[in-house]
C-alpha cells in the first residue's frame, strides 16, 4: 500500500482499525521525500524525526508540513530570508500548537517567497521550488513549497499562509484543495506577518474532506490574537454533503476578461455547468471595482509590510551584519547594512513601496486612497452576498508558468494574483480545488467564496463539485 | 515620475543602505507600480471611509493579571549579541 499517496482522512480510518501505525505512515512519506525533494525542492528544512509514544489516543497521528513561516518552538524559522537565519522562535505559534496536541507528526517547514513576497517560490533564499506536474514550471506561491510537497505526495497535508492568494493560487497550479478562511477565523499567533489586516492561515489538503478536517483542527478564538473571533467552530464534516440544489451561485462578469487563458475559462465554465446539473441556480452577477484590487492591494499589503518588517534590524534575533566602514553612526550602518544584505530584491522593492505609500506628502493620495478603495471592493461583496450564496471564479488567469517567466517584470507577477486578491481585502473566506488540467497536463483551479465565516458553504459546494468529478484522484508522475 | 533621489530618500526611510547598482532598477521597478497604481484615480472615493480591517472589532481587552511569560533568559536565548542581561547592540551614541 502506497500510504503517503493517501488522504488523512483515508488513512485516520486504517489508524482507528489498527492497520497501519503512525510510524508506519511517517516512513511512507519519509520515503517519497527520498525519492522526489531532490527534484522538487518543496522543503526549507526538513523536520528531526518525531516521537511516537503516546499517539495511541491522538487524533490525527500524521504527518504535516508547514509553511517555514509558522513559529515552531526550538526549530529554526525563516520566511525563507536570509535576515532570519538561525533564529529559533522561543514559542509555538498556536496553529502548531493545536496541531502538536491533536497529534500531528510535523515532516518539515516548507519553502516559500521570501516573507511571502511573491507568486511563484522563486524569491526563497533556499531556491525555487518545482511544479510537481512539471519540473520547468513554478508551484505558485507564496505558500509553493506546501502546495508541491502535498501534490507531490511529500506530506499528507500542510499549512500554508494567504494574504493575496498565497495558499488558493499555489493549490491551483498543483492541483489540491487550498482554504483561505474567514479573517479572524484562525489565530495569527506565531505567524510570522506579512500584512497583518490580510494575512490569514489555512490547509492546503488533497480533498475538500481533508480540508474540513484541518481547519477544524486549527480554527477557534485564541486570547493571543486579538483579531482571532470568539464565534463556535461547527463541525464541518457535517458540510460535506452533495446538496447544492437551490444554492444561488454568482458568476461574476469582471472574472471573464481579457487576460484569462481559453483552456482555464473552458475548464471553469464546464464547472459552473456540473454545480448547475445539480441544481444550484446560477446568477450573474457583477463585482464592479474587481478591475481596481491589484492596485490597493499593494497599497495596503506594502504599506503594512512595510511597517511590520521594521523589526528585522539586527538589533534582537536574526542576522546581524555590520559594514567595514563608518557611513553614519555604528547602530545606523549596522540597521541599513543587516537589511541591506538580509532582505532579497522583492522585500526590498516592496518594504519601499509601503515606505513610499506612507511617507509624508504621499500618506494621502496612496495608502488612505488605497484603504477608501478597500472599502468600496468590501461593499460589492457585501452586495452580491445579498442575493447569491457563493461566488464561483478561476482561481488564477493561467495554469503555472515557467521559472523565470515574470522575474524580471514585478508588475506581471503580481497581476497573477487578480482573482484571489478581493477575498483578502475584504475578509471573507474562498477555496480553490481542482476543476480540470489544460492540453499540456497542467492543473487548472476553480474558486468558490462566501460570506464571512460561511466556510461551510464553502465546503458544500466544494464537496459536491469534488464528488461529481474526482479530478483530486490524478496523480501526478515525477 | 521617480528620480534617482526619491529612491534613495525612501530607502534611507526604510533603513535600507542601497548599493548603487540597485538604484535604477528599483526606481523603474517603483516607476511601473506606481504607473500602475494611479488607475485608482479614477474613483472619486472622497465621500468613502476607509476599511483598515475587516472585523467589527473595537479595544479588545483582557484582564490586567499576570500570566506566564517568557524568563529573560529564554527571551536572550534568541539574541544575536547580549550582555549583562540584555540585548547588546553596537555604539549608539559617539
């Protein structure tokens, strides 16, 4: 039996009949990694090895990998940036926590953009990582590194991080499930920020189930994250039930542009086309600043980036670097030195494009202009959730590109994030599965999203489209 | 739009020593996404209040009582340099 190409749910009822041990199923996965990393490159680091005493009792004795951005007590954590190297949180952010009780064997901290600047895992200090269904081609990212471990069968499932799209965009181009919950709906604690009015953490599974599964494992309010809601987590497995009859579906028009590969808009439409064969209603409906959310997402992400990476200064924790020479004054050459040599091109363009948004004479017509903006792309939604249960798009205009293809064009890249951006800015929660692969066998991503803490709807919609056409089956041959 | 002297401020701003031959890609870098940003001028947004987040959450309180907390020595556990007890940085003032 090929254990690690198996779901977590799947293999949580082998655990419970006594058919296979914890061990047995870190040795599977630990094998597959022998097997493939090399090419793939999925992981920062890999994990020691765990302890298996006393699992007998927890309930999901299996292996997981996280983002290299989720404190883990002891370990080091580096958002995949040189400025952090060395540095071992002194705590476990709380999603480590939860998971660690529940009795997860974590398998390694996975590659990303560096601090999640980026779509595509080339901006990593360790490298870029591989597109398990295509070696020449990118994972997406930020959260790369989980989604090719999970497809690449490298891990059962992961955690990963979205602030524009970083787990849904990643879990499209690889051809797995991938949640951005409700903001709020899942501590931040431990994880180390990005933007912090945006950034939430999420699964990044093989199936809908799993995805169910996971977040119910990691949701719940936390005193240590004062944005985390006190709001009961539901069982969600309870939505995984084929029933979208009656379900109002919008179909937004501003998805459907220019820019959108044929084969995803053939593959997304064929999806809207099952979800209606089963009875939900379809509705087309309109998100009319969709066009303006590129342009105030990287006012506002920046402009939060930029504020929250001012701490990596080597003053405290990190790297410290001093330059051979005397520019001003030993502590300020020491700062711009650190992060002059610390931080990789993308941070640095956008820790000063944030710095720029925020600085005086300019605090007006960007960042507060860019935060009115956030209002009126938060207002359509809130329109649109007044007559539809679920918005359902492309998750990203193209399958995944090729390495190096948007390197040297920052504009580019970040307009690969078009369609996922919205759901940050405005807080709600939004899944992407998989609905199909193009010509060339790469995967193609269908989003689904809902009003705030509305993941159940979610998870229905998810499901029944999932159970009707098994695309999550594929696997992919490295 | 962007001179050489505007990149230069803002990375002085955010702390950032620039070698010279990053000042001209970053300024075009800046150039492009600032082009790009200005189609937000299209909107008059001047009678719209501004979303800083999503939640509607205000002054989120705990009790003032002591809870346990990292020991000095495990929070000087993760410093680069430290000495007597703290944090030890190089000379701030000559």
């Amino acid at each position: 039996m090929n254990l690690h190409t198996l779901t977590a749910h799947a293999l949580q009822e082998l655990l419970l009949n006594r058919q296979v041990s914890p061990a047995d199923i870190y040795r599977a996965v630990r094998g597959q990694i022998d097997l493939v990393e090399k090419k793939v490159g999925a992981f920062a680091r890999l994990a020691p090895a765990p302890d298996f005493n006393g699992l007998a009792d927890k309930p999901f004795p299996i292996p997981v990998a996280l983002k290299d951005n989720l404190c883990i007590s002891g370990q080091e954590t580096t958002c995949a940036s040189k400025i952090l190297t060395g540095f071992r949180p002194p705590y476990d952010a709380t999603v480590v926590r939860r998971l660690k009780e529940a009795g997860a064997l974590i398998i390694g901290q996975a590659n990303m953009d560096e601090f999640a600047f980026g779509s595509s895992t080339e901006s990593s200090c360790y490298g870029p990582t591989k597109n398990p269904w295509d070696l020449t081609r990118v994972p997406g990212g930020s959260s790369g590194g989980a989604a090719a471990a999970v497809a690449a069968h490298e891990t059962i499932w992961a955690l990963g991080s979205d602030t524009g799209g970083s787990i849904r965009q990643p879990a499209a181009f690889c051809g797995i499930v991938g949640l951005k919950p409700t903001y709020g709906r899942v501590s931040r604690y431990g994880l180390i920020a990005f933007a912090s009015s945006l950034d939430q953490i999420g699964p990044m599974t093989k199936d809908v189930t799993d995805a169910a599964r996971l977040l119910k494992i990691i949701a719940g309010h936390d005193p240590l994250d004062a944005t985390s809601v006190d709001l009961p987590v539901p069982d969600y497995t309870q939505s995984l039930r084929c029933e979208v009859k009656g379900m109002r579906v919008g179909i937004p028009r501003e998805y459907f542009i220019a820019g959108l590969d044929p084969e995803v808009a053939e593959a997304v439409t064929a999806a809207i086309a099952v979800l209606k064969k089963q009875g939900a209603q379809i509705v087309d409906i309109s998100l009319p600043h969709t066009p303006y959310a590129v342009a105030t997402y990287y006012i506002v992400a920046t402009a939060e980036a930029s504020s929250n990476l001012g701490r990596y200064d080597g003053v405290r924790y990190g790297r410290r670097v001093r330059p051979p020479e005397i520019r001003q004054t030993p502590i300020i050459d020491m700062f711009e030195e650190t992060r002059d040599q610390g931080f990789g091109e993308e941070a640095k363009r956008r820790i000063m494009l944030g710095t720029y948004a925020l600085s005086a004479g300019y605090y007006d017509a960007y960042y507060l202009k860019g935060l009115k903006v956030r209002t009126l792309i938060k207002r359509d939604f809130d329109q649109a959730f007044q007559t539809v249960d679920a918005i359902v798009t492309p998750t990203a205009p193209t399958t995944a590109f090729k390495i190096g293809e948007k390197t040297a064009d920052p504009l580019s890249m970040y307009l690969s994030d078009i369609y996922t951006i919205s759901a940050n800015l405005s807080g709600i929660p939004a899944i992407s599965l998989p609905c199909g692969f193009s010509q060339a066998g790469l995967p193609i991503g269908l989003q689904i999203m809902a009003k705030p803490f509305a993941e159940e709807t979610l998870f229905r919609v998810a499901f029944a489209y999932e159970q009707a056409t098994g695309w999550h089956k594929r696997v992919c041959q490295i | 739009m962007i001179t050489d002297q505007d990149v230069r401020y803002v990375a002085a701003l955010s702390r950032i020593h620039l070698r010279e031959e990053e000042v001209d890609r970053l300024r075009k870098n800046l150039e492009d996404i600032l082009r790009y940003i200005e189609k937000l001028n299209q909107l008059d947004v001047s009678a719209v209040e501004p979303t800083n987040h999503v939640l509607p959450l205000k002054n989120v309180l705990r009790p003032d009582d002591a809870r346990p907390s990292l020991t000095q020595e495990e929070a000087l556990s993760i410093a680069v340099e430290k000495s007597q007890g703290a944090f030890k940085v190089p000379k701030v003032i000559e």
